[in-house]
C-alpha cells in the first residue's frame, strides 16, 4: 500500500486498491452464492468511492 500512496503523491494522479478476499471459503453453492453478492456488492463500493473521488478531483 505504502507504494500506491507514493505513486499517487509523486504524479498527482489517486491510487486506489481493493481486495476481496473471502474468509473461511467453502467450494459449496451456497458459499458461491453469498461470495458472488459479496463481491458485487463490493465492487459496486469500489466503483461509487472512484466516482466520488473523480468529483472532487474535477472540482479542485
């Protein structure tokens, strides 16, 4: 993380990283059905924290 922060402080351009790492995963459907939200709904998170930041970077 300590690298992405720096990339973004030296060029000026944000940085951002996300993990979605499951935590006691099972190969099961039922596990892949609440993974498979999960992840979207992570994602979709992601996406909305990008667009936010895109706003105020336009504004400054």
């Amino acid at each position: 993380m300590n690298g992405l922060m720096q990339a973004g402080l030296e060029t000026g351009v944000p940085v951002l990283s996300v993990s979605l790492t499951p935590h006691q995963y099972q190969d099961t459907e039922h596990h892949n059905a609440i993974y498979r939200k999960h992840f979207v709904d992570k994602g979709m998170e992601a996406a909305e924290a990008v667009l936010k930041l895109k706003r105020v970077v336009i504004a400054a």
